[in-house]
C-alpha cells in the first residue's frame, strides 16, 4: 500500500535534492523510489515539515491511484502452497520430486502441472 505525503501545517514548500522529490502548498505525492530511504524526508516527517496524507487525499489533490495488479490464479491453486497440496494430492511423489517442484517458480509449477495433467 502507498504512503502519501503531503506539507505540515507551517511549511509552504519542500525540497530534497537526493531524491529530487520536492512539495509545495496543495500538493499530496505518493512516497516511491528513492524518497522512501531520504533521510531528510524522514527528519522532515519527524520535525513536523512533512505530513502523512490518506488516499482521499490524495485522489483529492489530483492523484491518481493505480489499479492493483491482480494476484497469480491458476485452476490448480493461486499460491504456491495451493499449488503443492494439488501436486501430492493428485500425483504419486517422492520426497526429491516434492524439493523439485519447490523450487519452481509459481508459472513453472503451473506448466508442470498442466504437463502433468495431459
């Protein structure tokens, strides 16, 4: 989930040259890249500089939040631990056939299963 930021309540305007992520009065960004490890907006946040803002108002100052990306789904399970119990369930393993198929990717698990399953 996003951190939005937005100025304190005293400061009309803010600027950090390493990030290059800079504010001025009005404005609420999404806290990304290289300004969430800034050490000056983190000193900025504790002095008070800098604001947490909600999503509201963000979307309110003219942002945009993006859609989330829908999570992996397969017919055989949508997470790697789904993809496991379907693999022992059905199939008749070994013990070095279980460590393989750990090791797989959640895409390779699905090919495999779908190979299988053929």
């Amino acid at each position: 989930m996003a951190r939005y930021i937005k100025l304190g309540s005293q400061a009309e305007s803010f600027y950090d040259p390493y990030s290059e992520f800079g504010l001025v009065r009005g404005q609420v960004k999404a806290l990304e890249g290289l300004a969430n490890e800034s050490n000056a907006i983190k000193n900025a946040l504790k002095g008070g500089h800098l604001a947490y803002a909600s999503e509201p108002e963000f979307i309110a100052a003219g942002g945009e939040v993006p859609e989330e990306i829908p999570a992996f789904t397969s017919e055989y399970g949508d997470d790697a631990k789904e993809l496991l119990a379907y693999y022992k369930k059905n199939y008749e393993v070994t013990k070095e056939d279980v460590v393989a198929f750990k090791k797989l990717s959640l895409q390779q698990m699905v090919d495999e299963l779908t190979k299988l399953a053929e």
